[in-house]
C-alpha cells in the first residue's frame, strides 16, 4: 500500500476553526446591528423632540403680532405633555424671561426611552 501524502480536502480541524472565526465575526456584526438600532431610535426620538420644543417656540411666535394683552407672550414658567408617533412620551417645559427690550425662552423637552434624555433650545425675541 501505498500513502498519499497529498490532501485532497479539508480536515475536521480546519472546518472547526473555520467555524469559529465565522462565529466571532457573526457575533461582532450583530452586536453591529443591536447598536446602530439603538443609535436610529434615539436620533428618532432626538427629532421629534427638536419639532416638540420648535412647535412651542412657533405658537410663541404666533403671539408676538397680537396687541397686548391677549397676544402678549406671558413672563414665567409652564410645561405640557406630547405623544409622539411610537409613544414615547414627551414633557415640554418653557421659561420666559423679560430683559431691557427682549425676551429669552428656553423650552427644554425630557423624554424617557431606556434612560432619561432631554434636548433645551433658547430664542431671544425682542419686544
């Protein structure tokens, strides 16, 4: 008999550690995609956020032609509470405070995902 000392395939050896490295690298990858999932989520719930607090400033806005005092915007604080389109719930507060000839408000929205997050945006207005 004679021994062939050339292979003509792959041994058990080389296929299980083909099977790992293939394992590892399919494991990193759905770490991957369970973080750019999470990252999508909360750049969502970031913008809609921003259009809650930017919606505030507008109905403000909206105010400013009115004559005094039914379009007058009103010195102090007060917050309301908006839904957004997965559910998430939203509390905008907002804080108007009167300097020389302007107005600065600063409406901050908090939101709760998995952990407390919150985004605030100041506009000064001139009176």
């Amino acid at each position: 008999m004679t021994s062939s000392k050339k292979s003509k395939g792959f041994t058990l050896i080389e296929l299980m550690i083909a099977l790992v490295i293939l394992s590892i690298t399919l494991l990193a990858l759905a770490g991957l995609m369970i973080q750019s999932t999470r990252n999508t989520s909360w750049g969502g719930h970031l913008t809609e956020a921003a259009t809650f607090a930017q919606d505030k400033f507008e109905e403000f806005r909206a105010l400013r032609p009115l004559a005094p005092p039914s379009g007058d915007i009103a010195e102090g604080i007060g917050n309301d509470a908006r839904t957004g389109s997965t559910g998430i719930q939203y509390t905008r507060n907002w804080n108007v405070v009167t300097f020389g000839n302007a107005r600065s408000i600063t409406i901050t929205v908090t939101w709760t995902d998995t952990i407390l997050h919150s985004i605030s945006i100041m506009h000064v207005i001139s009176t």
